[in-house]
C-alpha cells in the first residue's frame, strides 16, 4: 500500500510530467530549427518544476521546497522539504533523446525518507520510503545479485565542458573499464540510480552532483537491498555530490577501487 506521502509525490510528478512529454515532442522539431531549442528546454524545466512546487505545496504547505531551477524558494517548518529535480537529464531532453526523469525526494532532517523518480516516456514510477521498500510501479525491486565485478556492468555520469575534474574522472573511468563488464553513461543520475535498485545496472559512481540528482536515488537503492556511499566510503553523499551506489557484494570492491584511484590522482 502507499502512503499518503507517496501518492502526493506521484500526482504531481505525473502532472509535471505529461507536460514535459509534450514539450519534448516540441523539441524535437525545433531541432530543425535556426534558433533551436535551448529556450524552449529551459522554459520547459522551469514550467515543471513550477507544476510540483504547486501540487507539492497545496498538498503539504508546511513543508520546505528546494530546487534545481530556483533553488531554495521555501523553508517551510524548518524539519521536511521537498527536494526536487524537474528535469534530469537536460541535455537528453535538448537533443531529443528519449531518456530522462522527474526526481522528488521528501527529507526530513537530515535523512532521506520518502522518492520518487518518474520516467514520463515509459511511464515507469520508481519510488521508496524509508523502511518500506522499493517499487517500480507496483512491483517490489532488488538489487542486481552479482558478486563479481568482471561480471559487472557499472553506469556513471562523465563531467562536460566547464567542470572541473576530468583528469581525475579519466583516472577513475580506466579503472573501471578495466575491471567489469562494462560502462555505461546514460545521462540521467536519478534514472542510474533507479536503475541499480531495479537490478538493471549492477552499480553507479559519479562525481559533483546536485543534491537533487541523488536525494530520491539514494532511498531507491537502500531500499532495494543497495548500498550508496560517497569517495571516502562515508556518508556524505548529499554535501559532497559523489556517489558510488551499489549491491552488497560488489560495495566493497568498487569502493576500494575508485577510491584508491581517486587517491593516486590526486
């Protein structure tokens, strides 16, 4: 059964999202375009996020709303805030490709207690709450059971132009190609995430993220029986904005890696 919590999450981000299906039907004509459709995404994304402060408040005005577009817009009760991501996976969406999320997560306090990351195109709803589970729809999710990681397929997010930290990341990425099955980048953290709850990725590592990349994406993979720790094997994931998320056998051994090569990078 959901919660009251869960149900509140999963109206807006279902009306936040069949907007954006609309908008990315736009898009991809604009591509055509002279202009293109850089406006268009950003007013799209901005329009999203402002339909889930509006459901999200009206249904829980008390509490606190952070964002990626418009970042802090209220403190709320100063214990719960909605943490909310409109759109991940911009980039995806302004070049048409089919792959990106709506990604809400509730704290309260310092911890993560209820998210949900939607995928409007698939119509796939991954969402957990603390002690409670992690669905995919109606259907309840595990991590991958793999133990070794040459048998691995491990997804990550790539710094781009204008952030810091490419050699360091290149140092990482070696490392890993040489010691799994593979690597994938898909574009959209929250979704990475969803995915090794769903078991469909067997781990993610990523460097300078958003609190509202991770936030639902972290209660996703505790839920489902994972593990999630930032570079230092700690848990300062949310401050820091590096994640290794994983299953429990392969925690260990990735952790160790990167974090050994990240030490050796400098």
């Amino acid at each position: 059964m959901r919660s009251a919590i869960i149900n509140v999450i999963d109206r807006a981000a279902r009306k936040a999202g069949r907007g954006l299906v609309r908008d990315f039907g736009e898009v991809q004509q604009l591509q055509v375009s002279r202009k293109g459709p850089a406006d268009f995404v950003s007013a799209a994304d901005l329009k999203a996020e402002k339909t889930l402060r509006y459901e999200l408040q009206r249904a829980r005005p008390d509490f606190g709303f952070i964002g990626e577009e418009g970042g802090l817009v209220a403190e709320g009760d100063g214990l719960h805030r909605w943490i909310v991501d409109p759109l991940d996976g911009t980039t995806n969406f302004l070049h048409g490709i089919p792959h990106f999320a709506i990604s809400v997560a509730l704290q309260r306090g310092e911890e993560i207690i209820a998210g949900v990351v939607y995928d409007p195109l698939r119509d796939e709803l991954f969402w957990a709450e603390r002690n409670g589970g992690a669905f995919l729809n109606d259907r309840r999710l595990r991590v991958s059971s793999r133990h070794n990681l040459a048998d691995a397929v491990i997804a990550t997010g790539m710094p781009f132009l204008g952030k810091p930290g490419h050699d360091k990341y290149l140092a990482s990425l070696r490392a890993v190609m040489l010691n799994t099955a593979g690597v994938r980048r898909l574009g959209a953290a929250a979704l990475d995430l969803a995915y090794v709850a769903a078991g469909r990725c067997d781990g993610f590592w990523e460097m300078g993220l958003g609190l509202w990349d991770m936030a639902a994406g972290l209660i996703l993979v505790r839920e489902s029986g994972g593990f999630a720790c930032d570079m230092d094997g700690g848990q300062n994931m949310l401050d820091s904005g590096d994640i290794i998320a994983t299953n429990d056998p392969l925690h260990g051994p990735i952790t160790k890696l990167l974090r050994d090569t990240n030490r050796q990078a400098g």
